[in-house]
C-alpha cells in the first residue's frame, strides 16, 4: 500500500507516529521557509510541513507541487503548535512533518477549482465529472448513495428476498415510454430492446417460486429530458408472492421507516405510520396524484357557495359543467396588481384562462372577483376555507381537470415564495386506488395507467363492457415532499383476466400472443397471486442530499440532452460495424 493510514485518520493519540500518507494536494500555502500542503484523500485532509532544515529534499519536492498533484507522504505526527489547530477539521490537532515526499502524478491547472465548491457550468462539470466527482459534496452524495443501496440490501435480505439479475438485453416491456434498441447481428432486422423495468421478469420469478426478490435494477426508457429525469435510471425493484396490497405497502414503509435515521438523521417523517390516501382524494384536494403534504393550502371546491353567482367567469364554468375551485394564499391579501399579474401569467402557463381573486385586507374585501360576490358568499367561502384577514384566495373556473392541474402547480409556487416547507422534514404517503385504465382522447383508445399487469379491483371486473373509466385498480405510489417516489401494484396472475385487459388496450390478438404470448402462457402454469413495486433510487437520494435534480446523484449522468458529454455518447457508428448489425443510416431531412 502507499499509505499506512488515511488523510482522515490521525489524531493526538498518533503523536510520535511515523507514518505514511497519499492524496491530493487539496492547498499549498508557501510562508517562506516552511511549505503547508493540505493533502487530501476521500476520508479528510491533513495538514502536512515540509521543513526546509529538517528535511531539505522534501522540501524542495513540496515546492514543486501544486493543487491536485498526487503526492506520498512520509513523516513523523506532531502536535500542532498551540493556537494554531484547526476544529473544523478532524485532524486539526496534529499535523505530519514530512521527512519523504514524493510527487506521484503531477496535474495540469484544472478546469474547475476541487476544495471550493465554486459555481461551475453544468456541462464543464460534466465533460471533468471526474474531477467534479472528487469535491466533497458529490463525495457525499456518492456515499449516501451507497449507504442507502447496501441498507435496502441488508434489510431486505434479512427479510428473506433474494436479489436476482435480469437481462439488459430483452423485449419491449409495456411501461409505456418508448423503448433503447439494440440491433442484432445475428438475427437480421431484429431488435431487443433494453428493459424499461424488469416487470415482466420480476413477475416470472414469481412464477418460478422466488416468492421475496428484489433487485437494484437499471432502466432504460427514451423520453424526454426534465430535472429530474435520465435516460438510464435505477429502481430497487421488488416483489412479493402470496400478498395482498397492505403487505407490500407494509414492507417497503418498514424499510424506508429503518433506513431514515441510518442514512440521513438529520431528515425527519412528517407522519408514521405514512398517510394514505385515494387518488380522487390526492386530485381534489391538492390537484395531483403526487402532493407536497408538508404545508397546507389545499384547494376546495366552491361552486356549490357560487351558485348564485353573476361574475361571469363563475357562471361560464359552472353552467358547463365544469367547476370553481380555490386555494387561500396566507397572508398575500397585500398582493400588489403586479405580483397578481405574475400568479396569473404562472396560470395560464398552467393552462387556466385566468385566476379570479378575492383578498380579505382590513379596509375590506377587494380582488378582481369582489363586485360579484356578495358578503353572505365570503362568508361562506371563509367558513368553508378557514381563510381570514390578510388571506388571498385565488380562484380557476373551469373544466375541473384544468382547475386541478392549475390550482396543483400554484402550490408549490407558494410553497417556495412564501417557505413554507421544511427542507428536513420528509412527507411519506401512498396514493391508493388509482384509475385502471386512462381516455387517450387523441388516439381514441383506452391506456393502462400503471401498466397492463395492474390487478383491476374484482368489484369492478363488470364495468368492462359498460365504463371502463370507471374501473379503479390495486395499484399505489409512494409520493414524498411533491415528488413520486414509487409505484407497484397487485398484479393479475390469471390468464383470463390478463387477456381481457389486453383486449380492452386494443392489442390485437397476433400482438397478443406474439408480445405477450409467454406471460400468459406462463399463468397458466400454477401462477401465485403476486405483487410489487419500485422505489426509485435516484431521486431518493436527491432528496436525502437536499439536490436539486438527479444528475447530482448520479456518478456519470447524461446531461439534458441525453449526452455523455465526457466521453462523447452518443457517436455514430463505424460503417463496418453498421454493416454488421445490418443497418444504413439514412439523413436526416433538414
Ligand atoms: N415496473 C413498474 C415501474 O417501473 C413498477 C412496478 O409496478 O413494480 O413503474
């Protein structure tokens, strides 16, 4: 080894110690005379002195360097001199004077500065993530990531699941996003496609008597880039034969639960046991399926107080069957007409027409809507709300999707103007009884909203035939601070059952068989009842590391464009290699 101890480890009790150290220069402070390098390694920094009297070669050696040279260290641990030690770093106390010093690689200037975690361009940071990798917040990140992925292995193989491998290189999954294809050379004109989740897999090991799997498993899907979002991703996926929905639910909060404190104590759960809640119930009152719970502001529904109404925004949307929802914006009666302005320019972006307003200030009732609603109305609007003086409420009157959707986004925008979440607090909750089945109005046929695996409640098997729409599965998602976090369900293990959502879907019988063909044969085989979900692990991690998107937990993650801008990938092919896979390029028309 380089080193006997790391640039982390020395403390007084070493005093007298020779001992031998490696890393990088993290600084090099020159005092004319003595040379102070803090040497760096993953574990910390020591202070280490060359003395030009006490060992002149290393001296020399010292002067040579600069930051993020490779050096080895020999010397002798010794107190640092009174008043000067550093508590901020865990090997304040002491400092290594050098006896040997040898430069192991030199580096040119770096593009970037590593001890300081200076505001550098994403894409630098990503063409050096090598070097962005060595600053110490994405050292942290790279860490709690380990710990959070060697905890759920622990934890779960102590709960009697194994972790099994599934192929990269498979078929179309039905997950619904557009599939990574990888030519074959071997059989011309065909394709696999890399797994967008190992659902289909997960469900044959169910088949093959695994009962308890789990797996830390890439996935691969093509769409379109957003924050928090890659084309490649990582999900411990598990799943469990012989369980209902509660137990599923029950085993991934009871890991989550253990694993918090162990890996980010400084995070705390809002609520345990975790809040449930239906997907109507998640929509109507905070207008998504995937709600920030850690702070209020959820929106009602007044249309029923505004019956009445004649301002004609109100009574456009309610005599079309549609609705007037609202959310109270605490303490923003103030508003200027030009904060109101921004919120609304915020809505129409959201899709709204426009926002209605009302603000409770002392000298009386005023907003755009306040000549249309009567006393007896805010009234009742603030009895219904709990709004009071010095409150905004904020009005969509319109299709009650749209007044959802819109009213769902403007809380988060309150959330961050008016900081009302806690960035420590953590608000687990599972969204249950989703949709099976969503109108995809454009293509005219029905989608499955979780996949087609999903289990249908058997209450519901006879609205197949009369409304589909209507029929609500055992699917569920995990949802934490606004974002989703998983999602699973109880899946169909009968033959007939399976066959008839596909037919539902409009999948035609050739496809049927032919992409579907081995899961159905394969549950009529003895297949358990089964069930499972899918943690994402990235953006776990985002949110334990308090980052703002994936990337920043990845180690080499694409950049927005779905680029390695370090390496270069994608790049085209050589044409022997295209001729091998059987493929020509055709140009792009501009
Ligand atoms: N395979 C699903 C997904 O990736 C999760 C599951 O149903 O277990 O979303």
């Amino acid at each position: 080894m380089y080193k006997t101890h790391t640039c982390g480890e020395l403390r007084a009790s070493h005093i007298g110690q020779t001992v031998t150290l490696a890393g990088w220069v993290n600084t090099r402070r020159d005092h004319g005379g003595l040379i102070f390098l803090d040497l760096r390694d993953r574990w910390g920094i020591t202070q280490v002195v060359a003395n030009p009297e006490i060992a002149p070669a290393a001296h020399e050696a010292a002067a040579k360097t600069r930051n993020e040279f490779v050096l080895r260290a020999e010397g002798v641990v010794r107190p640092r001199l009174p008043g000067k030690e550093n508590p901020k770093l865990a090997t304040g106390e002491i400092e290594l004077e050098v006896r040997a010093l040898e430069i192991l690689n030199p580096a040119k200037t770096l593009p970037f500065l590593i001890h300081e975690d200076e505001v550098t361009d994403e894409q630098v940071r990503l063409k050096y993530r090598y070097l962005d990798l060595r600053r110490e917040r994405m050292q942290r990140n790279l860490m709690l990531r380990h710990k959070v992925v060697k905890f759920m292995r622990d934890y779960l193989d102590a709960q009697g699941f194994i972790e099994v491998e599934t192929p990269i290189l498979f078929k179309t999954p039905p997950e619904g996003a557009r599939d990574y294809l990888v030519p074959s050379r071997v059989h011309p004109g065909c394709f696999y496609a890399l797994p967008q989740s190992p659902q289909q897999l997960k469900q044959l090991l169910m088949v093959a008597g695994v009962e308890r799997y789990f797996q830390i498993a890439r996935c691969f899907r093509d769409e379109d880039q957003r924050g928090d979002r890659q084309p490649e991703f990582t999900q411990l996926d598990l799943e469990m034969a012989y369980v209902h929905r509660d137990d599923v639910l029950a085993t991934v909060e009871r890991l989550y639960t253990a694993m918090l404190p162990v890996v980010a104590p400084r995070k705390r759960l809002l609520s345990s046991p975790w809040p449930r809640l239906t997907y109507r119930e998640a929509v109507a009152r905070y207008g998504t399926d995937k709600p920030d719970l850690r702070f209020g502001i959820e929106l009602y529904d007044v249309g029923d107080i505004l019956t009445k109404s004649e301002f004609k925004v109100f009574r456009g949307a309610l005599d079309s069957g549609g609705a007037v929802k609202c959310i109270v914006a605490p303490g923003c009666a103030g508003y200027t007409r030009k904060e109101v302005d921004d919120l609304t320019t915020f809505a129409k972006e959201q899709g709204a027409k426009g926002l209605a307003t009302l603000a409770l200030t002392a000298e009386g009732v005023k907003g755009t809507a306040q000549k249309f609603v009567s006393s007896e109305e805010v009234a009742a609007l603030s009895e219904r709300t709990g709004a009071k003086e010095g409150d905004l409420f904020l009005f969509v009157a319109d299709a009650l999707a749209i007044a959802n959707k819109v009213l769902g986004a403007l809380r988060p925008w309150f959330r961050d103007k008016l900081d009302l979440a806690d960035q420590d607090v953590l608000a687990f909750a599972w969204v249950v009884d989703f949709p099976m089945f969503a109108w995809d109005a454009d293509n005219k046929r029905w989608d499955a909203e979780h996949h087609p695996f999903t289990m249908p409640k058997l209450e519901d098997l006879d609205k197949f035939e009369t409304d589909p729409g209507a029929i609500l599965s055992d699917a569920y998602d995990m949802v934490c601070n606004g974002y989703e976090m998983a999602s699973g369900s109880i899946r169909i293990h009968r033959r007939d059952i399976q066959h008839k959502i596909f037919e539902l879907l409009g999948v035609s019988e050739h496809d049927i068989q032919h992409k579907f063909g081995h899961m159905l044969e394969a549950f009529e085989y003895g297949a358990p009842p089964h069930g499972g979900m899918a943690p994402g692990i990235d953006r776990l991690v985002m949110l334990l590391a308090d980052e703002p998107n994936i990337r920043e937990v990845i180690a080499f993650p694409k950049n927005q464009q779905a680029m390695d801008v370090m390496a270069g990938a994608p790049s085209p092919a050589e044409p022997k290699q295209l001729a091998e896979l059987h493929i020509r390029v055709v140009e792009e028309k501009q």
